[in-house]
C-alpha cells in the first residue's frame, strides 16, 4: 500500500461505511417516512461478492483500515455473517451500526463471523414515544438486543441517540443513567437535515453545548483526548465509563473527516452530505479492472468539498434521506 484517498484539503480517508440495504423494519420519523419509500430492485443492490471487491480494493490500494456496515437496515440483509465474514477477513476494524432489534436472533452469528463493534440506535426509553418514533411498539426488543450484543462479547456496546428539541431532549439524563447502569457507552447525535419528512429546522438541534450542560448537572464530567472518531468523548469522575457527543450540526468535524460511503446500490460518495455520486456498480458489472475502479474512487476523493455548511444560505439538501445513504 503506498496510495492515499486524499482530498484537494489533504485528508486522508481510511474509514469506509458500506450501506448492504437501504430496506428498513422500523420508520423512525427523522430518517425514513411512514410509508411510500420505493426500495431498491434486489437486481440493483451490490452483491456480497461486488461489497468485497470493491472493500479490498480501499483496503489494499489505500490503507482503509475501518469498515462499517449500516443501511437502511443491516440486519435485514438475507446471510448477512457472510459478507461479514468475507469483510472481516480484509483485517480491518468491522463495526455494524443497527436498530438492534434483530440482535437477539443474530448478535452470536455477527460476532462469530469477525464483527468487532456494534452501535446500536436507541432513541427513547419509554414505550409509547419509542413507538412514536420509530413507528414500531419494539422497544423491549431493543432492550434485549443491547443484552444480546452484550452476552455475545461485543465490548463496548455503544448506544446512539438521536437528540430532538420538543422530542426526546427530557431524556439526557436518562440515558446517561441508562448507560451507567447497563454498562454501554451512550453517545448524543445532533439532529442532521437529512429527514425525509423534512421536519429538520436549526430550532430543533439540541446542541453539543446544551447535551454536556444537562449532564454536568448531575455529573463530574473530563474531557477524554479526540481522535479522528466524530464523537467528543467525556469520562465519568467516578469511573462508571464515558459518554460522547457526535456534534455534526453546531461544531461540525469535516475538517477532520476521513470516512467515504458506499450506498446500497453501489454508489460511492465522498461526504455524508454529498450531491454526486460516483456509479461504482457500473464499474463493477463492466468488466471494469481495479486499476480503472481504483482511478474513479480516487477521483471521487480528490473532488470533496471543504464541509456540509448546514446553516448557510447555499446549503443544499442530498437528494437521498440518511436511510439511503446509511449515516
Ligand atoms: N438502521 C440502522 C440504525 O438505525 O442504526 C442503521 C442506519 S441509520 C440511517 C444510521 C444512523 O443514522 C442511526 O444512528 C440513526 O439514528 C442516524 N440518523 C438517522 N437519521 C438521522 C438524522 N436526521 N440526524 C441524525 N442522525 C440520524
Ligand atoms: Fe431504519 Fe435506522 Fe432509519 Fe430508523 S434510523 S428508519 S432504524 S434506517
């Protein structure tokens, strides 16, 4: 390896999110609508052989060192430990982000199979705004998910929540409760424009600022050192783990992001936020040779812009919702 996806900002990216579906069992309302989404053709989806392909590739040529698989839903891949199996044996840090609600059938599977990490999206503990939120009364399977992943040896288990002014903001501290108890790493998502339903507005954004004010009420809280990782990190005073806080909205990261995407219908795209895309499936189903699929993901790289600028004027919305792209 000698190669570096690098951009015109020189950021090196070595972290690769790989969508295997964009089909959902859940509708939570910030991500998917209720009904109407038009699924991908199963014919248009990139087999598990073209996800390998193209995976090794970043791997070999371009030291892509962490892979995760989102969706959609990932789960809900048919056989989804063999792409897993096929992904892990690349050697990199595997990580699967999930609604967990699946995990009590699968986290053994995924865990044998070579996945390192699980994060799990839990957005309220209690049952009747979970169902409002995701559309689905399934809240005490995702309990047993976050145990399943746990009994499985997944460590930590990492809880990712969604944090909505006027929605679920009066939760803070029950999550971080929550995590204390059950021994999972709890991390705060900032609200991104990337809702289907369009309800996203700046009013709406509970900010960094605002989640570490509510919990420092209650806590003694210091700063754990940042890596490239998106999440600001606090550890407990007392020794009872940390907490984190993806802050994408009020103090974006992009001039430290190293990730690229793969959607499920093997488009590549160099920032969450992107308006083009490169067709790496047309690649693949043309005979095309890795040096000529390498030079497209290069390019594709070398094209990012500087950052998303969520709060500009020129601000534009992607096209696809966050279950399209796969966060
Ligand atoms: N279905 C899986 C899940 O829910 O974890 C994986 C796909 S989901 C699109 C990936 C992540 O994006 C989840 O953590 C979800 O909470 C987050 N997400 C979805 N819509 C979002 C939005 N508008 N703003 C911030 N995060 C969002
Ligand atoms: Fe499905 Fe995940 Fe989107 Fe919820 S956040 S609708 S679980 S893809």
């Amino acid at each position: 390896m000698s190669a570096q996806l690098i951009d015109g900002f020189g950021r090196v990216h070595r972290d690769l999110r790989i969508s295997v579906t964009d089909r959902c069992n859940f509708r939570c309302a910030y991500c998917m609508p209720e009904e109407g989404m038009q699924w991908q053709r199963r014919e248009d989806l990139l087999s598990f052989e073209e996800i390998e392909r193209v995976a090794r590739i970043m791997v070999e040529r371009y030291g892509v060192d962490g892979i995760r698989l989102t969706g959609g839903e990932p789960t809900v891949r048919a056989r989804l430990p063999i792409l897993v199996e096929k992904l892990a044996a690349l050697g990199v840090d595997l990580a699967m982000t999930t609604n967990g609600v699946t995990l009590p059938l699968l986290a053994k599977d995924l865990k044998a199979a070579g996945l390192r990490r699980v994060n799990i999206s839990l957005d309220s503990l209690r049952h009747d705004r979970f169902e409002e939120l995701t559309r689905r009364d399934e809240l005490d399977r995702v309990l047993e998910g976050i145990d399943a992943a746990k009994a499985a040896g997944f460590d930590p288990v990492k809880i990712n929540v969604v944090v909505m002014k006027g929605i679920n903001d009066d939760e803070v501290l029950d999550f971080a409760r929550f995590g204390r108890e059950h021994d999972v790493t709890v991390r705060f998502i900032e609200f991104m424009p990337l809702d289907a339903d369009e309800i996203w507005n700046n009013d709406r954004v509970l900010t960094q600022a605002e989640i570490l004010a509510t919990l420092q009420a209650e806590f003694d809280l210091e700063p754990v050192e940042r890596t490239s990782a998106p999440a600001s990190r606090w550890r407990y005073a007392d020794g009872a783990g940390e907490i984190g806080v993806v802050a994408s909205v009020s103090q974006s990261f992009c001039d430290t992001c190293d990730r690229v995407r793969i959607t499920a219908d093997g488009q590549f795209r160099n920032c969450l936020f992107a308006t083009d895309e490169t067709d790496v499936r047309a690649l693949l189903r043309d005979d095309s040779s890795d040096d000529v699929i390498a030079a497209a993901l290069e390019r594709t790289v070398a094209a990012k812009w500087a950052g998303h600028q969520i709060n500009q004027v020129h601000f534009i919305r992607p096209r696809r919702s966050m279950s399209e792209i796969g966060g």
